[in-house]
C-alpha cells in the first residue's frame, strides 16, 4: 500500500485516490457473478442440425406452389396459375391420383416414390397463408411438403449426418 506523509511542507490535503480497495471490491464481484449467472441461466439440452442450405432434387411430379399476400389477401399459384383453397385441394388429390395409378398403385410405390409439394413464399407473407398451403396439400395426401428459399450466397453447405 502506498503511503503519503505530506512531508514538502505544504499542508495542503493530499488529492490522489487510492483505487487499489476498488479494484479489489470490482474482482470480488465479478467472480461472484460467474459463479452464479450460470445456475440462473436453465436450459434444455437439444442437438440442433448443423445444417444452412441442402439443395432439393427437383423431380417431374412434384408440385410447385407460390404464395403471397396481396392487400392482406392470401394468393396461391399451382405453377403460373392463380388457385383457391377448393381449387388447390382438388387439383393436389387429382395429381397424387394420377401418379398412384401411373406407378400401378400404392403397392408398388414406396415414401421416396410419392411426389413433394413445394412452397416458395415472400418473406413478408402472413404464416396464416403459408400453414392454410401446408394444410391443405397434407390433407389431399402429400406426406412431404418443404419449402423453397433462396439462400445467401457463398452458404452453400451439405448434409453431414
């Protein structure tokens, strides 16, 4: 500890601080802090996917659907055609049809065989429109239906399992 006796013959109060208690009282409570900020802090233990873009295999039979909103309206396209939901439910459960019965039956078709739907959607588009789009194409049969974005680039990553 430094120590001043004032010993110039002035007798003027001594103006320098001694920081050294602060710096001491500062560490005190920063290891206090680590210790406890990790009993607060509850977490549930997940192993996410490391995973930022797989490209999709574009087959013939999968079906293309565009959806946005328009003025708060949900607009949905099947290819270049603007559809509703009955149109959408209708034309969805004739394709499924047509493939079961252009591959024989469901017999001779196994899940890889089924075709997909996929969703391009406007990053502002409500989720009402885009879960209305999943719900039908899942209620006409399509077990798998995925989404298509356009990732950023240079993102380009493959799937390690």
């Amino acid at each position: 500890m430094a120590m001043s006796s004032g010993g110039g013959g002035d007798d003027a109060p001594m103006s320098d601080i001694n920081t050294t208690p602060l710096v001491d009282v500062m560490l005190v409570l920063l290891i206090i802090f680590l210790i406890a900020v990790p009993v607060v802090i509850q977490t549930v233990k997940v192993k996410l996917p490391k995973i930022a873009f797989e490209p999709t295999t574009t087959k013939p039979e999968n079906v293309a659907l565009t959806v946005r909103a328009v003025d708060g309206k949900c607009e949905v396209y099947w290819n270049m055609t603007k559809v509703n939901a009955s149109d959408l439910l209708n034309r969805a459960v004739k394709k499924l049809e047509a493939d079961i019965k252009k591959a024989g039956g469901v017999e001779n078709m196994n899940p890889d065989d089924l075709p997909e739907a996929h969703i391009r959607a406007d990053i502002d588009t409500p989720y009402r429109c885009i879960g209305g789009t999943i719900f039908t194409m899942q209620r006409a049969g399509y077990p798998k239906v995925g989404f298509i974005s356009e990732p950023e680039p240079g993102s380009i990553q493959v799937r390690r399992l």
